[in-house]
C-alpha cells in the first residue's frame, strides 16, 4: 500500500470566481445574554456546565472570506485587526473543510462586519466565530453541520453560545463542550426582550 498527498482541489468559489475574487459569506446572530447558566446533570448523570441564551433576531455579524490558494492554512488576514478568536476559527474551518474534500488547505483573507460593538456581552466575538466558519465553509462549497460548527467555535473560544442553532427553541447548551443537553420548547414561556447599551458602551469581561 502507498501514501497519497492531499489533492491540490480548489475551493468551490475559487474556480467559479478566479483567483482572487472568490468570497464565501456567512452570518450568525448575537444574543441578548443567558437567561439561565450553571451546572447540570447530562444524559450520562455527570456534571455539565450549561446555559440558555437568548439569541437576537437580525443583530449580529457577518463575514466575507477569500481564499488565496498556494499560500498556508495559518496565513488568514483578518479585518478588522485584533479579532484573534474569528482568525483562529478560520484556521479550523479550513483545515476541517479541506479534510472533507481530501483537499490542500489555503489562507485567506477574512473581513468581519457586526451591528453590535465588541466587549458588551452580547455575544459579538462568538457571531465573528460563528460568521466566520461558514464564510469559510461557503467559499469552499462545503455544508458544515451546527454541532461540527460548534465543536470549532469551542476549539476557537474555549466556550461558546448555541448561536449557531438559531432561530430555533430554547436550548439549554453546554457551552465548554459544543453540545445540546435539552431542547426546552414549551417549557419556557413567551417573552419580549428589550435591549440596550448602558454605561456609555464600555466593554465588559465575559469570562471572568
């Protein structure tokens, strides 16, 4: 038996578009915080720590992402500067989808735009990672599904809302561990949620 190196494949985009002008897009909504956040019992009956969040309609980031085939997977340029975690999670998107394709992996250059200013706790960084992974996974013509979107937004933040799982019912979500624990429906009631900026803006520390 012998080895065989990953194929060259370009991403989707890339052929479609020419080099250069391919742009995979994604989007994922922020959130207005967690309604419920502790530990929990899993399906196993060991401790989990798990929250609820209530995610925004419309609110959020988007992300536009280009690949430039023939340069590294860790060579992503990211507008705005300083968005580390969205750059990492485009390196995990890449590797993850040039795997599936049995494909080289390549940089890119991402470009993140949101309606909502960083550092409030309302989840900013985590639609960045979200919106991220599936421009990536856009560009190259991929359909991640959301538990692989969230185990990557986890490998990238360390924690993560079920941002990618929106709209949909309230979830109770392991946020360390990408995962659902209980899909709650009904069992909460209907609620209008009114948001706004206090404090002049001022970031806030989420993971202290």
């Amino acid at each position: 038996m012998t080895a065989t190196a990953p194929r060259a494949t370009t991403p989707r985009a890339a052929m479609d578009a020419g080099p250069g002008e391919a742009v995979g897009t994604g989007h994922a909504a922020c959130h207005h915080g967690e309604i419920l956040q502790g530990v929990f019992l899993d399906e196993r009956r060991r401790p989990c720590q798990a929250l609820v969040t209530l995610p925004m309609n419309g609110p959020g980031s988007t992300a536009h992402f280009t690949p430039r085939t023939g340069t590294p997977p860790d060579d992503v340029r990211v507008t705005p500067a300083g968005r580390t975690k969205a750059r990492a999670a485009a390196v995990l998107a890449l590797r993850e989808c040039a795997a599936r394709l049995s494909a080289a992996p390549c940089g890119g250059i991402l470009t993140l735009t949101g309606d909502i200013p960083v550092g409030l706790g309302m989840g900013s960084s985590t639609s960045d990672v979200i919106a991220t992974v599936r421009a990536v996974a856009d560009a190259w013509g991929v359909r991640l599904p959301p538990r692989t979107i969230a185990g990557l937004a986890v490998r990238a933040e360390g924690a993560s809302d079920p941002l990618m799982l929106a709209p949909g019912p309230p979830l109770l979500f392991a946020q360390r561990e990408g995962r659902t624990l209980e899909a709650l429906g009904p069992a909460l009631p209907p609620a209008v949620v009114l948001g706004c900026a206090l404090g002049g803006g001022a970031p806030v520390d989420t993971l202290a």
